[in-house]
C-alpha cells in the first residue's frame, strides 16, 4: 500500500515536470544573459574560457560560495569521524601490490604536475580550479592507495586550505576597497591568450585549486583513517 | 554609508581564519563568533535607519544586477540580518562556558558558516544565489546536529541530511527550470517577466522552490526530522536551529511567493497549510515529555502559526507574522538555552527531572518561565502583541472560513498554554518535599547575562511593540509591492 502511494506520488510528480519542460525552450537563444557573456565575455574579463569568466567574474560571489560549502563538508566531516578515531588496533590491511606501489610512484608527480597546470590555465583552456584541485586530490589518493604508511600533514593541509579560501576573499576587499565593488577585477586585463591576463581571475584560480586539492586530499584522508 | 556586503564577508573571512588560531592558542577561538557577531550586529543597526529611507542594492564584481549577483538590503532583509546577528551573538556568549565537549574548534567554525549562509539567503537578490547560501546554513546545520557525535545525535543528523538533500536538490530542479524560460536568475529580472510564460511552466517551480524550502521552514509534511534534529543537538544549536534556521528557511518561501512568483492564488493553500502544522506541532508536543521534543514541537506549531498570518496576505497579516516571527526568534532561543542549563545540571531531558528546579535554579528557572509565558502569548511579554495582531488581521477579513481558522488557532494557544503550563508547575511547584537540602546553584554569568539580554528585550518589545512596528511595517509592504522591487533594481 505504502508502495502504491508513493508510486502514485511519483508520477504526479514526473508528469508536472514533463508538463513544465514541453513548454520550456531550453538553449535557444532566448537565454539572453548568456548570450550577454558570450558576446561580451572576453572583453569585460579578458578571460577567453568564457565558462571561467561567469564562474569567477560575473558569478564570483557564487564560486565564494560554494568554496565555502566545500569547506563546510570537510570541516563537518572532520568533526562527525572524529569521533570514531579511536579505533581497533592490528586490524589488517592487505599491502599493495609491486604493480600498484610503482605505478603510484610514477603517476604521483605528473598528476600533480597535469592538476597544477590545468588550474593555472583556467581561464584559457578548459578545467580550472575545481577541475585541477580534484585531479590533485586524486594524486593524493594514489599515495594513500600504494604508498603504505605515507599521509598528508594535517596541519599543512589546513594552512593551504585557509590561505587559499583567504586569498579569495582579501582579493574580493581589495576589489571593494579600489573598485567600490566587492570581486571588482581590479588588475590590468591584459592580452586576451596570453597566461599572464584576465587580472584577478588566473589568481582566484590557483587559489581555490590550491584549496581544493588540500581539502579534497583531508577528506580522503578523514575516510580512508577508518580502516587503518 | 557601510557596505552591507561586509555582513557576509566579515563572518566567511573569520570563519576561514579559525582554524589558523590552532597554531597560537586554543583559548582564542571561541572568541571568534562573538566578535564577527558584534560587528554584525553593529553594522546591520548602522545600516537600519538608511534602509527604512531606500533599500539598499550592492552589485558585486563591477557588473549590473541582471549580468552580475546583486545584495538587496531592504527593510526585511536587514530585519532579518538584525535578528540573526543578535540571536547569533548571544547565543556564542552562551557557547563559551556551555561547549566543552570534543573539538570546539570545528564547532566555532560551523557556527560561523551556518550564520553566515542565513545572512547571504536574507541579503541576496539573485535566486541561485539563494540557493548556495541555503546549502551552507543547511550543510553546517547538519553536521551541528551531530556535533557531540553520540547515536542518536548521528541518527537524527542522517535523517535531516536525506530530507535536506532532497529537498535542496527540488530547490535546484525549480531554479533550472525558472532559468531554462527567463534565462537569467536574479529574482527581479525573474519577477519582471513571470507573467509574460504559460501559467504551467512556472507553477511546477513554485511547487518545487515551496517544496524545497519547505523542509527547511519545517511545513507540515515536511518536517519529520525537526523533533529529532532540534532535540539531540547541543541546547546552543537547538536555540539557533530553532530561532533562525527554521525562519530563514520561511524567509526564503516568502520571498519566493510574494517577489518572485508574485503568487497570491496560492496564498489560500498555505494558509490550510499553516493551521494544520499548527495544529499538529501543538497536539505533538502536549505529549512530550522530553522537554526539548516538547520544545522542538512548540517550534512546528509556531511556525505554523506564522505560515497563516503571512498567508493571510493583507498588510496587517503580513505585519502580524513578522512580529510573530520575531517574538518567536527571540522566545524560543531563551526556552532552549535556560532549558539546555537546566538539563546540564540535571543531567536528564525528561520534565519530571525538572522537579524543583526553581528552588535550585531560581533565574534561569525564572528566564524559563518568562519564555513560556511570552511563547503562550501573556501581556505583557513579546508573545501577546504578536498573536493579537494576527487574530486582528485574520478576523477584518470578514470571512466565514478565517473565523473558524482563528477558532482553531485558539484552541491550538489553549493546548500550547497546557503543556507549558505543566511545565512551569514542574519546576515550581513540585518535588520540594523529596529533595530538600538542596543548595542553591547559579549559572556561570556567560549563561546569565544572554539568557537575561533575552528576557529583557521580551519584557521591553512586549511593552512598547512601537519599538519594532516601523521596521516590521516597512518589511511587510516591501513584500506586498514587488513593482517597486523590481524598479529598484531594474530602472
């Protein structure tokens, strides 16, 4: 019975959303701020990933944001695992395998090396700083999973993730203070293609990726801390 | 003239620089809350007077709202900002002797992040703005909920996290589908063109942004992991789940409803709405005896209550629930903070452990007290001018249907004035005879001095409601005149 119920439910529900999406005209051009960015994007921002230049220009505020619940996740986790670290001592874990330890040794620099170059050229080429600081993380993993007994320094994870969250918002004042607006992009554009352009943003980039790669790293090292 | 931009940005920066304290005292941090509160505070009082003239609108990034995010500090926006920060300030006075427990470094930092996003969800304009504030005030409140880490802290936690998520997730779907037909998400450019689309394709987000919200704003269905969430969190965080999280959440419908969708045909559902989780919280919490389940189902009842008067729709409705809403606030924080001292003496959430209390606890006893009888609607406390105005506007509608709504919202008062009642008898009138001898214990003056800021400003505002009517008044026609918000912001 409870089943039907909610069966029923559910089909209401997914024919009201049928019912709004046939009148919806999704991606035409009638998406009049994003044509807005599209046309105007590199000239405003100077950044020529037009995806970039709303994420970190026009929509600035939003990425603060959701740094900020990245930040929350990682601190809330923290604080909810913590509670179960004391845990079973000699409880086995399988050692990796030859293949494994050597591959996560050769891999280990050049995914870094890969995240690290993604963010940087975040506001020319696809990916950025969520994008570069994730394959960081995933470096990071790969230590955990082949290099037994290695972790991160929990300490130095946690100075890089508040510098990194810091130097956003000091960006963001220093904006305020010059341009009356808070993220105003206050640095000279420069050549729309080159590394060196589009003021604050390449800055705000390497910033954030630095911050998600220490946290999505402090993450994997909260739940991977379970087994050991 | 302050930017109000400052009363997001100082919290998030602090927030961000908490963990940095670890390498230079532990004894800092709890300072921390307190001190981007009081600035909050300061700044959103500075502010106040400006706004009652002209809202006030921040565009960020250098760019025009309909292109960039835009803040719009109105009269309700900063009434909101105001609550939050005072609310939020005293209760982190209450925090420094009442958080001993675990890692009090994480539980400043989520704190602060979860009284920023309900700072960012009542000052932004741009509706997927909205949205990212929500997640961080919905995402700290979880992990608050499970702070002391104990079972049925961890329960209640998953369970507000699985309805928050599906929740938030219906918000998303709602604000895809509003930007697929506007194509733009700030809510005045939104509100500007709501009329000029098929009434179906913007009913399907309206039900999903209420939906959504919903959970948090705890409206009947929705708010099965209220009781559980509210009771096992620590009495700071209940007081703050209680008396800010659940009316941001209201914020948001409102805004939704009035400025966005402009919706008033849906104004009679919410009203049903409001009467039946009325209803329902007060008949639940008159069968507690877990007095901070008690406390958590008084909070469903009042929320209801609010959820009527807003709906009723007039100004003097809309006026009557702002009031109530802040009478709520204020209450309901007092109620779980002297009730969260009094269950750390006696060590048991159960109302019979009450027994004597006001002999061992005589002021926070009292606060208690004063609290129930503000939240039961006595004059002369804060409760009483809120109720009557909302009985006043619900009945100059002259409607056969208000009448008998106004019947049960009187009769769910009674059932309200029991339950708190019996417990006020508790702790007078009860027990003395079997624990005599017992010293007199008095709270440390962190937990005296907001617990009886609290009782002071519900004897004062109960006594002069002229204090907060001009803000309140300003609040409820900015809400009912959406042209003049969408002029303001798109000349």
């Amino acid at each position: 019975m409870r089943k039907l119920i909610s069966l029923i439910l559910l089909v209401i529900i997914a024919g009201g959303i049928v019912l709004s999406l046939k009148e919806i005209p999704f991606g035409i051009s009638k998406i009049k701020i994003g044509d807005y960015y599209i046309k105007k994007g590199i000239e405003e921002t100077g950044a020529t990933n037009i995806v970039t230049s709303v994420v970190v220009s026009y929509r600035g505020f939003d990425t603060l944001g959701e740094i900020t619940i990245l930040f929350t996740a990682a601190i809330g986790l923290s604080a909810v695992l913590g509670t179960y670290r004391k845990r079973k001592a000699g409880e086995k874990v399988e050692p990796p395998s030859f293949i494994v330890k050597t591959g996560c040794r050769f891999l280990f620099p050049i995914l870094l090396l890969v995240g690290a170059y993604i963010f940087i050229h975040g506001h020319l080429t696809p990916g950025g700083g969520f994008q570069g600081g994730a394959i960081i993380a995933s470096a990071f993993l790969l230590m955990y999973l082949g290099c037994e007994g290695k972790r991160i320094n929990e300490n130095t994870s946690i100075v890089v993730e508040v510098l990194g969250a810091l130097t956003f918002i000091v960006l963001g004042i220093i904006g305020l203070t010059i341009g009356k607006d808070f993220l105003f992009n206050f640095l000279p554009k420069g050549e729309p293609n080159t590394l060196l352009s589009a003021g604050i943003i390449p800055v705000i980039y390497i910033a954030i990726g630095f911050k998600v790669g220490s946290e999505l790293a402090g993450i994997i090292d909260h739940l991977i801390e379970k087994n050991q | 003239m302050v930017n109000p931009i400052l009363l997001i940005v100082i919290p998030l920066g602090l927030a961000f620089v908490v963990p940095l304290f670890r390498f230079i005292s532990k004894k800092i941090e709890k300072f921390i809350p307190f001190f981007a509160l009081l600035a909050n505070l300061i700044i959103s009082l500075t502010l106040f007077p400006h706004v009652l003239e002209k809202p006030i609108h921040v565009s960020i990034g250098g760019f025009l709202p309909p292109l960039g995010i835009n803040l719009v500090a109105g009269p309700l926006g900063i009434l909101f900002a105001m609550l939050i920060a005072l609310v939020g300030f005293l209760v982190s006075i209450y925090a420094f002797a009442y958080i001993k427990e675990k890692d009090q470094e994480k539980y400043h930092i989520l704190y602060l992040l979860l009284l920023t996003g309900a700072t960012g969800v009542v000052l932004t304009g741009d509706i997927f703005n909205l949205f990212v504030f929500f997640e961080i005030l919905c995402i700290s409140s979880y992990s608050l909920v499970a702070y002391f880490g104990d079972k049925p802290g961890i329960e209640s936690a998953v369970k507000y996290l699985i309805q928050g998520a599906v929740g938030s997730s219906l918000v998303l779907i709602g604000i895809g589908l509003l930007y697929g037909q506007f194509g733009t998400l700030n809510m005045a450019d939104i509100a500007s063109n709501i009329h000029s689309v098929h009434s179906i394709s913007v009913f399907i987000p309206l039900v999903l942004l209420i939906t959504g919200f919903g959970v948090e704003a705890a409206i009947f269905p929705l708010n099965a992991w209220l009781p559980d969430a509210h009771s096992s969190a620590p009495s700071s965080i209940s007081a703050i789940l209680s008396g800010i999280a659940i009316e941001v959440g209201l914020y948001a419908i409102v805004r939704v409803v009035f400025t966005l969708f402009g919706a008033s045909s849906i104004l009679t559902f919410l009203l049903f709405l409001g009467v039946i989780t009325l209803l329902i919280g007060e008949l639940c919490a008159f069968n507690q005896e877990n007095i901070k389940r008690m406390l958590a189902y008084s909070s469903i009842g009042q929320i209801g209550l609010i959820v009527f008067a807003l709906s009723i729709g007039s100004l003097s409705g809309i006026n009557g629930g702002l009031f109530q809403l802040v009478s709520h606030t204020l209450s309901k924080a007092l109620l779980f903070l002297a009730a969260g001292y009094m269950i750390f003496r006696s060590g048991s959430m159960n109302i019979s452990s009450f027994e004597g209390m006001g002999k061992k606890m005589p002021y926070t006893s009292f606060a208690f007290t004063i609290g129930a009888f503000s939240i039961v609607g006595l004059p002369p406390f804060i409760g009483f001018p809120g109720k009557f105005m909302i009985l006043k506007a619900a009945l100059f509608e002259q409607d056969i249907l208000f009448t008998i709504l106004v019947f049960l919202i009187l009769l769910a008062t009674i059932i309200e004035g029991a339950y708190f009642f019996r417990v006020v008898q508790t702790i007078y009138f009860k027990g003395e005879k079997s624990t005599p001898g017992q010293e007199r214990e008095i709270a440390p003056l962190s937990v005296l001095i907001p617990v009886f800021i609290f009782v002071g400003l519900i004897v004062v505002i109960g006594i002069y409601p002229k204090l907060i009517t001009e803000i309140l008044e300003s609040s409820a026609s900015e809400l009912l005149n959406r042209a003049d918000y969408i002029k303001n912001i798109l000349p």
